[in-house]
C-alpha cells in the first residue's frame, strides 16, 4: 500500500525559514514526478514546485528563489527548503508522487504558519 507522510511544518516568523519532508513507502518511486502543492483557507490547491525525474525542478512564480525542492538518492523522499517566508506563504502544504492519472499519490498535508 503506497504511503505519502509529510513532516515539517510549524510555525515561524515571516523572514524565517522550515523544511518539510515527504516520505513515501509502498513502491518504487524512481520514475515519478514529485510535487508540493498548497491550499490556503478559502483558496485553490496550488503548484508550488516540481522535481522531474530528470532531476529538473520548476517553481512558481511566487516562491522562486526562495523555496528549493529537493529527493534523496532512494527517489522515496522529497523536501521543501522554504526560506524568506512570509505570511501569505501560510498554507497546508501537501506532497505528490505522480506517474500518471492511475499513479497518482498525495499525502495528508502539514500546516505551515508564518506570523507577521
């Protein structure tokens, strides 16, 4: 059984910095598109940064140069460096291993909170 847990989140001042994890079990994940999305209250889930399994990775727009994304050798964890955060970064971050629409995997989500 494929399992996505996420680790990290917290709260922080605007202009601190956290890393979160995502740990995945239950298969191999080598060829996998991994993610991390957001959802803030009363908003969209949105792409926040991608890893391809090239190794290229893309940002969004509002997080670029200041958030890193990054896997272990394994390919089963990817992390987020969040740095220069502010309070609109304040969402619940989720994780996505992504093959295809039958190999579509997310986890549970972790809060990060930024106070001004």
């Amino acid at each position: 059984q494929v399992q996505l847990v996420e680790s990290g989140g917290g709260l922080v001042q605007a202009g601190g910095s956290l890393r979160v994890s995502c740990l995945a079990s239950g298969k191999s994940f080598i060829t996998y598109t991994k993610g991390w999305y957001r959802q803030a209250p009363g908003k969209q889930r949105e792409l926040v940064a991608t890893i391809y399994p090239s190794g290229a990775t893309n940002y969004a727009d509002s997080v670029k140069d200041r958030f890193t994304i990054s896997r272990d050798n394994a390919e089963n964890t990817v992390y987020l460096q969040m740095n220069s955060l502010k309070p609109e970064d304040t969402a619940v971050y989720y994780c996505n291993f992504r093959l295809g629409p039958l190999n579509d995997y997310w986890g549970q989500g972790t809060q990060v909170t930024v106070s001004s």
